[in-house]
C-alpha cells in the first residue's frame, strides 16, 4: 500500500512537470515535445507583425477550424538551421482562443516571440503538435545599428471575390519584385470591403500567404474594417483577431489600432482615423509624447482617412490631427481612404509651409480595383489616376527619406526626396 502511495506521488509529480513545461511561452532548446508529428506540410494563412521592438520581438497569428484548440511555433537563427527535428529548435506556444464572429466558430492562435536576436534571419513553421504544420517561412529582425531600408506602402485592397484578392496579390508581387528587399509592408487600411465578412478576411490573406510567409505586415484600420465607426460600438474584431500588434494606452482606440516602432532611422505610428473627434485628439496627444520619445530623424504617420486627400476631404481628421503633427515634426503622413495618388505640398498649420518646414501627405491610390478620379485640392503638389494599381516605397536613410510611386506596370508616377 506504502509503495502504492510512492508511486502514485511519484506519477503525480511526473505529470505536473510536464504540464509546467508545456505551459512556458519558450521551451529550453534541447527539448524532445513532439511538436509536429505530421508527415507533409500545409500551406496556410500565417501573419507575422512586429512587437514593441522589431529588433527582438515578432508577433505570429494563424487560424484553423475549432477543433484545434492548441498552436506552437518552431523557429531558429536560419545560419544554425539544419532541419525542425534538431535539437537548436526553440519553440513557443500560442495563445489560442475561439472567434465566432461570422461564418461558424474558429480557433485563432497568436504567439509571440522575444528575446530574438538583432540583425537576424530566422526560419519557422507554425503547427499544432499532432497533424498539422505550415510551409517553412523566414523573417528578419531588424539591426541594431541602423543602415538604410525601404518598406513598401499598399492601400484599399478591398474587394468582393477572389478574383478582386487577385488583383492585390499581383500589386503586392510587383512590388516585392522592385523593391525585394522591403522590410515590410505598410497596409493604409480598406484591406477588406466588408470587415464583418470572415471570407473576404480569408481572401484577403489567403492571396498573400506565401508573400507573407516572409514579409511583416503593419496595418492600419480602415472605415471598410470598423463597421459601426460613428457609432458607439466600433466593431474592429476581425481586424484584431487577423493581426497581433502592440497596444497603445490612452487612446480610447482598441488595442492593436494604435502603435508605434522604430525601424532603422524612423520611429513610425500608425493610427485609428475611425473613431470620433475626441478620441482622434487622444490619438494625437498620445502621438506626441510618443514621437517626443524618439531619437530618430524621420517621423512617419500611417493612417487610412487621410486629413489632405482629394475626393473625400475629411475635414475633421485634418482639424483633430494635424496641430498634433505640426507640434510633433512630423515628415511624412500616409494615407489611405482615396483611391487616388495624392501628394501634398509641406503642410503646416493647414497652409503651404516654407521651404524645409511642414509635413508631406501621400495617399497610395489602389491596390486593389477601386479608383476614383482625381479631384483638384488646394493642398496638392500632384494629383493623378492612372486607373491602375499603385504602391509607395519609402526608401529610409540618415539624411533622406526617398519616396517613389510605381503603378503594377513599374511605370513611375511620382517621386520626391526629403532632405534632414
Ligand atoms: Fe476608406
């Protein structure tokens, strides 16, 4: 009976430790869980967003069907990489949870990764321990030391069917194949036409996924993604649960709608224009403090409604933001909202500013197959619609900030550098 008793405190003890081991975020390098015990790979979905600081951290989100009610990452340095199997693998589990909005219940997984290491190519794969595990995909943490870099801006994607989602894939490669080295892609909201609708959320990264496999996206909202903006209730929960991104407090805005990084020499926020006149002004006093915070010589604005567009004026962003962005310096707002390519002259105080003063608006016209024609604004250097699918490529360096506007024809529509 007393070895009864020994052995099943034995077993007891046996069984807590590896339910603590399995419920660590990271798991030492040299474990044997078997994580991913399927025989092929599947090709699905994965998001991949900053944390707080692109040099050491980065966000992972997938979904499956309800019944999988677990996720893992298994990643390494991709210069230690030999295979999943070996034992410099670490792995971090996800966060999972079920979303029912929409069309029946899913599992969404989220897993953050930390303490990465500056400067460096990783591989990964995401899975779910028994049967399923994704294609490998790679990212890179951003360096310590900054040097120059572009990242790629794409806006208003939305579309009804698959053949729209086409559309934006095509963008989307065309610019990959200039600028392949583009850290990641600034997506100025609308990404979806009707945010309540799960398949068009599935259309939207489901065109993509093997782009975003190996390119961090940042997004910011659009009034397509928050259903109910001027009411009470704005419903951004399939954005939220598509993304994994830090969350600014004080806002008002959900989380995951307002954030910030440094990236190389630009510290860059990206913000919530569907919200009200108030919280937009909380918007803009968390802007400030937050960009006071920086040392960086570029300041960079992403937001979907831009204040200077050119069909729509919206007026009450500009009143609520733009003292904020004349008070914190900032160089460059992109936008979206227009469907049209916009660039202002230097803004500030909502006049033309003198030379070397004032902040640049752009808005990337279309990736996806919306265009409006342009429409002449008091505020704008260039206004123009080739009636095809554009993106901005912001190129960073010390003293310039080099802005390039290429439609999917790789014709160049605009182009203008700023001088520190
Ligand atoms: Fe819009």
């Amino acid at each position: 009976m007393k070895k009864l008793r020994r052995l099943t405190g034995f077993l007891l003890i046996i069984l807590l430790i590896s339910a603590a081991t399995v419920s660590i975020d990271i798991l030492p390098a040299t474990t044997k869980f078997p994580i991913s015990t399927a025989s092929q790979s599947t090709s699905i979905s994965v998001v991949n967003n900053f944390g707080e600081d692109p040099q050491t951290e980065r966000n992972f989100t997938w979904e499956t069907s309800s019944e999988m009610n677990t996720g893992f990452i298994e990643y390494c340095p991709k210069n230690e990489f030999k295979s999943f199997t070996g034992e410099n693998i670490l792995i971090s589990t996800a966060k999972s949870y079920e979303s029912s909005k929409g069309a029946g219940t899913r599992t969404i997984h989220k897993a953050s990764l930390k303490n990465l290491k500056p400067g460096t190519v990783y591989v990964y794969r995401v899975g779910n321990g028994t049967d399923l595990i994704s294609t490998q995909g790679t990212f890179k943490t951003a360096e310590k030391k900054p040097n120059q870099f572009t990242f790629v801006q794409i806006t208003d994607t939305q579309g009804a069917n698959s053949k729209d989602y086409a559309v934006w894939e095509h963008t989307l490669d065309i610019a990959l194949k200039a600028f392949p080295d583009a850290r990641f892609l600034l997506h100025t909201g609308d990404m979806v036409d009707n945010g309540e609708e799960i398949a068009q959320w599935d259309l939207f990264t489901g065109a993509v996924k093997s782009e975003l496999m190996n390119l961090p996206i940042e997004p910011a909202v659009g009034n397509h993604e928050a259903i109910n903006r001027n009411g009470t209730n704005p419903d951004e929960k399939n954005y939220i649960d598509s993304f994994d991104l830090p969350a600014a407090m004080g806002t008002g805005a959900p989380a995951g709608t307002v954030y910030s990084f440094d990236y190389g020499y630009a510290h860059i926020a990206i913000l919530n224009t569907e919200c009200s006149s108030d919280n937009l002004k909380k918007e803009g006093n968390w802007l400030k403090a937050d960009m006071q915070r920086s040392d960086k010589p570029w300041k960079i604005v992403a937001l979907h409604r831009g204040p200077y567009g050119a069909t729509y004026d919206s007026a009450e962003v500009r009143d609520a933001l733009t003292p904020y962005f004349d008070e914190a310096g900032i160089d460059l707002v992109l936008q979206g909202h227009d469907h049209n390519y916009v660039r202002t002259y230097p803004m500030y105080n909502k006049a033309k500013a003198t030379a070397g003063n004032g902040t640049v608006y752009i808005t990337a016209n279309s990736g996806g197959v919306k265009f409006y024609p342009g429409k002449l604004r008091s505020w704008q250097a260039v206004d123009l619609q080739p009636y095809t699918q554009m993106f901005v490529a912001v190129t960073v360096n010390k003293n310039t900030l080099k802005i390039q506007a290429y439609d999917v024809n790789n014709t160049l529509n605009d182009a203008i550098t700023l001088n520190q």
